[in-house]
C-alpha cells in the first residue's frame, strides 16, 4: 500500500505540472504572436506610399477655403490668369488613406482633406499648391502643415496648430492664428492680426492697424509701420518701429524696444520685470507712468503740456527715453 500511495503521489503531482508548462507555452506564443502583430503594424504604418497628383482649375472664384487636416502643407500664390489652378500631392500608407473633397458654390471653392484608417497609426497627408487671381479672399485651416501665401493681394484668415505660416508680399488685410507654429509676414499692405502662444513673430509693411500678441515668443515689428500698434508679450521681448499715431506696447518679463522718427501722439509702455529703452525724434513729451524698483533715465525735454505722450509703468524694470 505505500509503494502505490507513493506511485499515485507521484503521478498526481506531475500531471499539474504539464498543465502549466503547457499554459506558460500558450500564453508565451500568444504574446509573441501580438508583438509580431503590433511589429508589422507599426511597419507597415511607417511605409509611405505616394498616391499621386492631380490638377483642377475654376473660373475666377471671390473666396477660397482649404480644411487640410492631414498634417499636409497648403501653399498659396497670386495667379496671372483669372482661372485658380489647384494641385494637391497625396500621400498615404497601407494603414492610411488621404480623402480629399472639393464644393464649388457660387464663386467660392471649399476644400477639406482628412485621412481615413488606422487611428493614430500611419502615414497621411494632402498637400496644396494653389494659384488664384488677383484679390481672391483666401482661407486656411492646417493642423501641422505649414502655410505660405505669396502675392496673393486678397484678404487673408490662416489658421494652423503648430505650423508654420509665411506669407510674402500682400495687398489686403491679414489674421493669423497659431498655437506654438512662427509666423513671418513680409511685405503686407494692409492690417495684420496676429495671435500666438508659443511661436515668435516677425512683421514688415503697412496698414492701418497692427495687433500682435504672443505668450512666450518674441515680437519683431520694427519694420511694420500702421497708425495703431498693440504688441503684447508674457516672456518675449518686443520691437516696435515708428510709423504709428497710437502704440500700446506691453510685456511681463520681455524687454521692450521703440525706436520712431516720426511724430506720435501716445505711446503707451506697460512691463513687470522687463526694461523698456525708447528712441524718439527731438522734441517736447509727456512723460507719465512709475518704476517701482526700476530706474528712469529721460534723455529729452519734458513738460506736462507736451501733446505727445509716453506712459511707462514697470515693476522693477528700469526706462530709457532718448
């Protein structure tokens, strides 16, 4: 009796054993089967694949508006003729298509791109290169794509998460909206309104008004020239150049800087930490505002009649008139 409670002691104890080298051999081919599986997803995701391009043209339209939310980039450019040529570059994976769709409804051309598929998986963008006429009203939405307008001479809305947008040389007025994407506007004869929060921005041109406002890049409008300037800046500095009858100029810890030749009637300068140094034609100001640690070195002549005024508040930012 011993001998075979000894041999059923023996045989019930390695029968379980089987069972979990068998469990641990199926759970280790099942995970190596899922790594191999996420492997060529992750591959195949990564293969781009060139769809091709295409061409269409439409009769003189008034207005354009591109959606691009491909991560593609759109590029705009003033046509000699009164057709607008679009032509788009589309690109995708296996895992990924680009759609791109097209509406014509009086005078005005719609365009929207997006990507079907695999979510957050793959490789998908449309890109734009569009020729309109001469005055076209012109409006773009991107996600990561960069944006570049040249010589489009229209009214422009451009909007983009975090690309880049340019646009080189334009008659009419010009808004920009980007979250951390540089923007760079050269040679625009009309208002510009520019909103960033973490992207710089550089302006040269003409207009009415110039408003300006960033959370930490810095404001470069020295070459931009309209009777009323608003630059404001939470960390990076701001250049303002002359030109402008009202400036309102204000930073929290940026430094500020105004150089103008031309007269003005107020110019407005409001900073926490950052110093401001300006330079200004000879003549008679009003000089108001407090430095509350900063020091004040006032190179000109001063008088509480003075019809041009400067106002400078600051923290402990010091103030450099000449």
């Amino acid at each position: 009796m011993t001998f075979k409670a000894r041999g059923l002691y023996a045989s019930s104890s390695k029968e379980p054993r089987r069972s979990r080298v068998g469990l641990w051999l199926v759970l280790g081919l099942v995970l190596v089967a899922a790594v191999g599986a996420v492997t060529a997803v992750a591959v195949l995701g990564r293969v781009g694949l060139d769809r091709g391009s295409q061409v269409e043209t439409f009769d003189a339209p008034t207005a354009v508006e591109i959606e691009n939310e491909t991560g593609g980039e759109v590029e705009f450019a003033g046509g000699t003729g009164p057709e607008m040529v679009l032509e788009r570059q589309m690109h995708g994976s296996p895992l990924k298509e680009p759609v791109d769709e097209v509406e014509e409804n009086e005078g005005q051309v719609n365009v929207e791109a997006h990507c079907e598929g695999v979510p957050f998986i793959g490789q998908c963008s449309v890109d734009y290169m569009i020729a309109v006429p001469e005055g076209t009203a012109v409006s773009v939405e991107t996600i990561s794509g960069p944006i570049t307008v040249s010589n489009v001479d229209g009214v422009l809305d451009l909007s983009t998460t975090s690309g880049r947008v340019d646009v080189d040389g334009n008659v009419g007025d010009v808004a920009v909206e980007t979250t951390s994407g540089s923007v760079e506007l050269a040679g625009v004869e009309g208002s510009a309104n520019v909103e960033t929060t973490s992207g710089s921005v550089t302006a040269a041109g003409s207009g009415e008004s110039l408003d300006v406002s960033t959370v930490s890049g810095s404001l470069d409008l020295a070459e931009f020239g309209a009777d009323v300037v608003e630059a404001e800046s939470t960390s990076g500095s701001v250049t303002v150049g002359g030109g402008f009858t009202t400036a309102e100029v204000s930073t929290t810890s940026g430094n500020i800087e105004v150089a103008t030749e031309d007269a003005f009637d107020l110019l407005s300068l409001d900073t926490v930490s950052g110093s401001s140094d300006v330079e200004v034609p000879d003549g008679t100001y009003r000089i108001t505002g407090e430095s509350v640690s900063g020091g004040r070195s006032i190179g000109v002549e001063t008088s509480s009649d003075a019809e041009a005024h400067i106002d400078a508040n600051a923290i402990s930012g010091s103030l450099t008139v000449n």
